[in-house]
C-alpha cells in the first residue's frame, strides 16, 4: 500500500472514533499492523523510519496520540473560578483564579444526585453545578496542563475529586485533590511512580485509592505496568506486585473494600503481540491486588468480550459484560451484581442488541433494578435489572451520544455533540440545557 493512500485510510479511521484512551492508542497500532502487512510493532517502527516519507507518517499519527489522549477519562463524578492551593513540599501559597473564557461541550459527566454534579469538556476543563447545571463554575486547578498525554478524572461524592495527569512522557505524575468540591487543590508530584501513561485511578474512600499505570514497548505497544496502593489520601504511594493478573489491551481496577477487588486480563495471540479479546475475562484479588484468581462468569462464544468497569448503586455492585459477533452485528448485553453481603456475582440474564460497535454502548444504573441503555441512538430501560428491556424513546437527532448520568427515575442527562439535554420524564422527551455553558 501506498504511503499516501495508508495515511488516507488512517485519517478515515481515526475519524470514525476518534483516539480517546490508552485501548484507542492500541487499536490504530493494530490498525497500522494490519495495512501495512506488519504482525508485531517491533518490525513496523524501524520499517516506518527507514524512509523520510515514512518518518513523516510516524511522527503524525504519534503526534495525534498525544494530542487527543488529553480526554483520557474514566473510567468509573456559578460564578468566578476557584483559588487553587498548591502543596508541594509541605508548602502552600494560594494562586489567583485561573481565567477560562472558553465554552465546549461536556464529554463526561458524574452525577452526585438530582443538583449537584461534575463534568469535564472536550479541552480538559473540569465544572461543578449544585443546581441541575442551570448554573455551573469551572474549577480547573490553574496548573493542570492545558494538552497533557494522559489523564484521569476520579469523582468520589459530592466534594470530594481527584486528577492524575502526565504532562509528557518524560515528567512524573501529578495529583491534584481537592475535597471541598474544587474551591481548593491539593498538587502532589508522585516522582516515585515511572509509568508512560494512566491506565485507571480508584479510590474507595478519601484514603484508600489505587493507580494502574501503564508503558510503552516497542514489541507490544501501551500496556498496563504497575498497580499502585495508597492509604493517606496519596501523599505517598507503594507498588503492589501482582501475581497470576494477566495482562491486557486496557486495564481497569475497582475495590469494594481494601481487601476485595477485581480488574480485567487477557491471553495474547499466537504468534503475534496482540491480545485475544474473546478470551478477557474478570480477575479477583482478596488481599489488596497482591494475588488474583480468574473467574469464569462467560463461557467463551468465539466472539470479542467487553467488560466493563463496575459502578456501585448504594450496596449493591453493578457489573455490565458484552460480548459481540461482529459478522452478525449482534451485541449480547449480560448484567451482573455483587452485594456487600454477597461472595460471588450473580447473573441477571442477558438481552442482544444490533449495533455496529459495541464500545459505543453507554450503561447507568439508578438502582440494582433501574437499568439504562443507550445502543445506536436508541434508549432503553430495565426494570428488572437488566433481565429485559425495552425501549423508551429513538435518539436519532444527535450525531454522537458521550454519557448518560440518570439521577432518580424520572430524570436524567444526557451529553451528547450538540451539548448537554436533560430529561424529566423517564428518557422520552430531552430538553437542551443552555444555561451551563
């Protein structure tokens, strides 16, 4: 293949979803592999440097990746900007309000409840509502990094939030904590962590939280690293040695207490570098993320498995698995849930949708019964807990959906790339939210 025509199709590819985390980093590399005749990245980077046409192509699409990857987000949240309070060292001086006049459109969003809430626009500027966005403030730490290669927003109640973010490849992580719902900012510069990027970030309580890093190799291209622990708020940090957690294209981490856990793994295809996603599968620790064992909660159908970073509603864990047959375009949606109380997850049946990209599909939970879904433009609801569900309304008039946050069963919010609609009958009806931006 031609060089001009390869970065053609590049351009096209990326287009159809554009690089927003580690995992989208890993699909274009495979992408490339695949067009240009190339099994492992190891062969294809010297063969990209080779020639001056080809370096140019290698710089561009390295260069897209650190552009875009500045909307890394997990996953998992009315007036002047706050003061940001600055710790390092033990030392804090107070800066001025950091001035943003800018308006985008939100792409995440955590809802708290009804009124209060968090989001983060298409420029990494993060805002805060306590009245059903009618009104919102941007409460950007002024030293958070306008176009940084990875981050991660973690939102842990109404007050309490925190940022990881890379600056560059080269610069240590730093944190920015806040937990007076972003009046203030705590920066801490974690030099003792060494990571290429920003897997997941976790935090159970405003003292315990985990970090999943990840690197960069030629052979395989980004892939986790280490998992972190902290137990004072992340002041300090300590690496976990993890044994039997096999790697995977992405990784995601979630503890339901200091002890019990889960993340993702998978085994890695024959002859090649790459991973085979029909064989991911859920792994448990019950020691902190020292030791992990892998449950069989899907038996494998041939096709790609997709599972889901779990998300708590009150006592009961909710745990979303799709596995997809891309020759029939059929997506099996399965919904699982863990209690407190519980030792294993329970099954809640499971429904297939027709869609072209399963990674499209957006899950929220109001309560271990009251499921919604958005799958190609259309909306549909459980109540049942994801054992059936039907549909509630056809979502055609936008051309991309980014999150859905449902706040009691009647309201709900949806951010999509026409800006932020809010619904107060159950999903039927969206109404444009203007006042926020």
């Amino acid at each position: 293949m031609r060089n001009k025509d390869l970065q053609i199709r590049i351009d096209k590819f990326i287009g159809s979803r554009p690089v927003s985390n580690e995992a989208d980093k890993q699909r274009v590399l495979q992408y490339i592999r695949e067009n240009t005749n190339h099994q492992k990245p190891k062969k294809l980077f010297p063969r990209f440097l080779s020639t001056a046409v080809n370096t140019s192509l290698f710089v561009f699409v390295i260069g897209f990746f650190l552009i875009q990857s500045g909307l890394i987000l997990d996953d998992e949240e009315i007036g002047s900007n706050p003061s940001f309070s600055h710790d390092s060292n033990n030392n804090h001086s107070q800066q001025n309000p950091v001035q943003r006049q800018e308006s985008y459109h939100f792409v995440k969003m955590k809802m708290n409840n009804k009124n209060v809430g968090w989001a983060m626009n298409q420029q990494n500027h993060i805002f805060r509502t306590e009245n059903a966005w009618q009104k919102a403030k941007d409460i950007t730490p002024k030293e958070l990094p306008d176009k940084p290669t990875s981050m991660k927003l973690f939102i842990l109640n109404q007050k309490t939030a925190s940022i990881f973010v890379l600056e560059s490849n080269n610069s240590p992580i730093k944190m920015f904590m806040t937990n007076n719902g972003g009046n203030t900012w705590r920066l801490e510069t974690l030099s003792n962590i060494d990571a290429y990027g920003i897997e997941d970030v976790f935090f159970q309580n405003e003292k315990e939280g985990w970090l999943y890093t990840s690197k960069f190799s030629e052979t395989s291209g980004v892939l986790p690293l280490k998992l972190y622990y902290t137990n004072d708020g992340g002041h300090t940090w300590e690496a976990v040695e993890s044994n039997n957690l096999d790697q995977s294209q992405s990784k995601w981490v979630y503890f339901m207490n200091e002890e019990k856990g889960w993340s993702i793994g998978q085994k890695g295809l024959k002859n090649s570098d790459g991973f085979d996603q029909t064989t991911t599968a859920l792994y448990e620790t019950n020691d902190g993320g020292h030791n992990w064992t892998r449950l069989s909660l899907i038996k494998n159908r041939e096709n790609s498995i997709f599972i889901r970073k779990p998300f708590s509603t009150g006592k009961t864990i909710i745990l979303p698995i799709i596995y997809y047959n891309a020759k029939e375009r059929e997506a099996t949606f399965s919904v699982f849930q863990y209690g407190h109380n519980d030792d294993k997850w329970s099954y809640n049946g499971n429904t297939v949708f027709d869609t072209s990209d399963p990674q499209k599909i957006i899950i929220d939970f109001l309560n271990p019964s009251n499921g919604w879904v958005v799958v190609d433009q259309k909306l549909y609801r459980s109540a049942n807990g994801g054992r059936s569900w039907g549909k509630i309304a056809n979502l055609n008039q936008f051309n991309r959906i980014y999150d859905l946050q449902v706040t009691t069963e009647t309201h709900a919010y949806l951010l999509t790339d026409s800006g932020l609609y809010i619904s107060t009958d159950g999903g039927k009806d969206w109404i444009k939210q203007n006042k926020a931006l």
